[in-house]
C-alpha cells in the first residue's frame, strides 16, 4: 500500500497492490487493485504520482507488468492511459463470485 499525504501527514489518497505471477513469462506481476484520491485532492496530482510509485517498485521489483482492472465508466480511465497503461482488447475477463 502507498498512502499520499499532504505537508501536514493528511492522507491524500492511496493504492494498493497484489503480487500475483505470469507462468508464461516466468516472472511477477503486480496487480493495482484500489487506486483511490480524496475528492479534495483530486485534479492535483496525487493518482498520478500513486501511480507512478507503483510502477517504479514493480520495475525495481523486476515485474513483468502491472495489471489493474475498472468499470467500464469509471472517468479515471484517462489517467491511467496517460500514465501508459493499455486497454486489453484482446481477452475478455471472468469473475466467479463465492459469497451468497
């Protein structure tokens, strides 16, 4: 978990990751599962810096990528693809929920 403060220790906002493995690439990934910024924070900075400090310690991790998954209307879609993550057109993605 990163946490994003102001000068004054106020949290800002946070992420959130989970080791997981590719068996094809031999190697780590990481998914980004929670990426959440303060409505007061938002418009400043502060996801794109979170996103930043994840990509920099999955690199220094050796990851293979980070993967993150969000709705379909989710508007922070923008930040994500201007901090280079890509849309997967390629695979669909299935969930099989557990709980009653």
């Amino acid at each position: 978990i990163f946490l994003a403060e102001d000068a004054a220790s106020i949290p800002l906002g946070f992420t959130q990751l989970y080791p997981t493995f590719s068996s094809t690439a031999a190697k780590r990934i990481w998914t980004l599962n929670d990426l959440f910024v303060s409505t007061t924070a938002r418009g400043h900075g502060v996801g794109r810096a979170l996103l930043e400090k994840a990509r920099e310690f999955a690199i220094a991790d050796g990851a293979a990528r980070l993967e993150l998954a969000t709705a379909h209307n989710n508007p922070a879609q923008k930040l994500y693809e201007a901090a280079g993550y890509q849309r997967d057109n390629e695979f669909l993605h299935y969930t099989l929920p557990l709980d009653k």
